[in-house]
C-alpha cells in the first residue's frame, strides 16, 4: 500500500515538473472593457505579476457577445487547446448556462479552473437623481413600475435581471412591468447611466465602486448579508430595510476542455500560490472584491453546484420550464 502512494506521488511530481509557464498568458474578459469581466482579468493580470507567478506580462482580450456566450463557445470549439488562456466567468455566465442561453454546451464542457472573489448587488443611481433613497425607488416602483428604467449587464433572466426580480417580488411588484434595459456588461450600463439614459442601475459593487468613490453615483441599497466597510459603511443593505434580498457574485476563471492535465496543474498551482499571497489581498482591495478561496476539483464541485440552485431559481420565475 505504501509503494503504491509513493508511485502515486511520484506520478503526480513528475507531471508537475513537466508543466511549464504558458508562452502568452491571455485573460478573455467575455465583454467590453469597463465591466465585471474586465476587473475580473485585470485581478490576475497585476496581480500575478506581483505575486512573481508569472515571468511575461498577461495580456487581456475582449470578446463580447451573449454575455459570455461567445467567449464559452470560443473556448470550446476554436481555443479547445489552448493553454494560454483563462477566461473570465461570474454568476451570470453560470445563471445563463442554467437557462440554457449556451445552447447545447453546459457546465460540464469547460476546465473550471479557480475564483478570484466574490462581489455583492446592488441598486445605484447617478449622484443628481431625484431618487434619494431605497424608499425612494420602491414608492416608484409601486406606484408606477413602467415610469422607471432600470439598467444592467445581461438580459433578461441574467444575475442583474434576477436581482432585480428577487427585490420586486419582496416588495410586491410585479417586475415584468418595469422598464428593464440590457446591454452587453456593466460598464455599457454604466454609461447608460451616467448619460441620463437610465434612471437606476442594477449591477455588482467592484465594478461600480470607483465612481463611488468619485460620488458620481449613489448606491442606494446593497444585497450582501451585512454592511460593507470603507467608502460604502454608510449604505444601507436591502435586508435592513425589510427587504430580505441577498444576491453574491461569484468571479472566477475557467479553461479550454482539452488542455492537458499538466498544463492545467501549472495554472492550478499558480492560483494556489497566488491565493497565499500578499498580491491576492491587494488586489482584493483595490478592485473591491472580497475574499473567497477555491481552486480544482472543490471550485468545480461549486460551480456545478450553482449551476444547479440556479436551475431551481430560474424555474421559480418561468425562465425555464
């Protein structure tokens, strides 16, 4: 038994030895700069590179299209080989698998490699609205949900949509008749917004949190489970004001299907020494997302996991029947 470990742990030594770095270190952010995807791919891109993990800078490409459609398809047919590359996922891009919005590919056709961190929900408006608080927005929305426009990155039964459906259905209004704009990630609602072209947005906290800081927004209301510390202490979370909506992004990193198991070892080893780093915690700080530490086979376990509580939620609001 005991020569069969040691075979065993020299097999998986010598796999390890094996791998090696990646020629060009690639980071596809499934969308136009700006939004969750891109901050997601920048995270490892300094981070990485801080962390004395990776010798060559990482480039980061954009490829939009379906919220990640385009980039899960890509990863599967045409980079089916390609080591280089990790892609940028979050729930959305697990919430459109769960509805079925990659067509005949699931979670089952892709390496799920490692997270970066988690990100909380939230509803925000630009800083000179009229709109000043949560109540605000909801004594709108009940009196006349078509008078608001809601924006978000994704479609309909997208993560943003669902946030959105979770808090009308807590507060009693009916989210099909609110006015819901989508655009192709974060950073288009975002301008949406800015440009008075919207009235509220709905999205993730890191993506929006340096325009937070430069007050040309207003969060009105957050979905984690506590209060947030820093610049968004004094923002209230949904729960507190009665309505108990919780909506946790998970960001993250997938891979192409037939990589070899060296060449994924070589990034899960990374990302394991990564997570250690001191590099992990800056980029933590300085992109806004907080901790949250899985990599291999117990990621994949989560992912699928998600995939499947997302089925049971889509179901719940006729996405899927």
């Amino acid at each position: 038994m005991k020569l069969k470990s040691l075979c065993c742990a020299l097999i998986l030594l010598s796999s390890l030895a094996l791998a090696k770095e990646p020629n060009r270190p690639e980071c596809i952010a499934p969308a136009q700069p700006g939004g969750g995807f891109d901050l997601t791919c920048k995270f490892i891109q300094v981070g990485m590179l801080d962390a004395k993990l990776l010798t060559k800078p990482m480039r980061v490409t954009y490829l939009p299209g379906g919220v990640g459609v385009v980039a899960y398809n890509t990863m599967i047919t045409n980079k089916a080989k390609d080591a280089n590359v990790v892609t940028a996922f979050s729930s959305g891009t697990l919430l459109n698998i769960a509805t079925g919005k990659h067509g005949k590919y699931n979670e089952n056709d892709v390496k799920w490699l490692a997270s970066a961190g988690v990100d909380y929900g939230m509803v925000a408006v630009r800083a000179d609205s009229p709109i000043k608080s949560f109540q605000d927005l909801i004594t709108a929305l009940k009196k006349d949900p078509g008078s608001i426009s809601v924006a978000a990155g994704g479609s309909i039964g997208g993560q943003d949509w669902m946030q959105t459906a979770l808090l009308s259905k807590a507060a009693g209004i009916d989210v099909k008749k609110i006015r819901f704009v989508a655009f192709e990630g974060g950073g288009d609602a975002f301008s949406a917004l800015l440009g008075g072209h919207v009235h509220v947005l709905s999205g993730g906290i890191a993506e929006l949190l340096p325009h937070v800081e430069a007050k040309s927004v207003r969060v009105l209301a957050l979905f984690s489970p506590e209060r947030l510390s820093g610049v968004l202490a004094s923002v209230p979370t949904a729960k507190e004001l009665g309505y108990d909506v919780q909506w946790v992004t998970l960001r993250g990193y997938y891979m192409a299907p037939k990589i070899t198991n060296e060449e994924y070892n070589w990034w899960l080893e990374a990302f394991n020494k990564f997570h250690q780093s001191e590099a992990y915690k800056e980029q933590l700080k300085q992109r806004g997302l907080f901790e949250f530490k899985k990599t291999g086979k117990e990621f994949e376990d989560f992912v699928k996991k998600q995939v499947q509580d997302y089925r049971v939620l889509a179901k719940e609001f006729g996405l899927i029947k």
